[in-house]
C-alpha cells in the first residue's frame, strides 16, 4: 500500500523521500562500525506487514522501542511487539536508552550493556 498523496505534487513527496533517506543513511553511516555493512531502505506499508515481509532475507531484526512503558504499549500497541509475536525468525528489541537508565542500567555508545 501507498501513502495517499492528499494533494500534495508528486516532485515535492519525491524529495521528501529522497531527504529522509539521506537523513537516514548518514545517521545509521554515524553510528555504525565501518566493518558492520548495513542496508536501509523507506518502505510505504503498515509497519509490522512490511518487516514480515522481509524477514527471511535476514538472520536477525533490530528494532528499537519507543520507551512508553507497559501501560501505553498495550493500549497504543507497539510495532515491535508485532513483529515479536508473528516473526519466525530471531528478532533482537533494543530497549529505549531512558528505559535503560531508569532501570539503573548502564548505555554505552547506544549499546546495552548489563552487569
């Protein structure tokens, strides 16, 4: 599925795109190992569908999560949980680094580290 447009010319999404995947990449080229390759890419769809989709191309998926708590996850659902429930193959969730913290857990360089 696509987004819908709302008006908006077609020229002017394009570069959207275009800008949020450059975003994207230097951010993941920042934060990333040189010796880590990495892929990236926007797609249009509902998110649990579109990572289900994809994930016998992988050996594991990373996803992150948002940090709301138990309460506001279960009534706003969660994409990782999603993915979490129905994926067949390894998923990894990396905790927000506030949630990390609270819990009196050490974040070193976005990566959680336990004792």
């Amino acid at each position: 599925a696509t987004l819908d447009s709302c008006g908006v010319p077609q020229d002017t999404l394009d570069a959207y795109r275009a800008s949020t995947q450059e975003q994207f990449d230097a951010f993941v080229a920042a934060h990333t190992p040189d010796d880590v390759p990495t892929t990236s890419e926007f797609v249009e769809d509902a998110p649990i569908d579109a990572v289900l989709a994809r994930q016998a191309e992988f050996e594991l998926t990373v996803m992150g999560t948002q940090g709301r708590g138990k309460i506001s996850a279960a009534l706003l659902g969660s994409v990782t949980q999603g993915v979490l429930h129905r994926c067949t193959r390894s998923v990894l969730a990396v905790p927000h680094s506030a949630d990390l913290q609270q819990r009196g857990e050490q974040v070193v360089d976005s990566f959680h580290v336990t004792a």
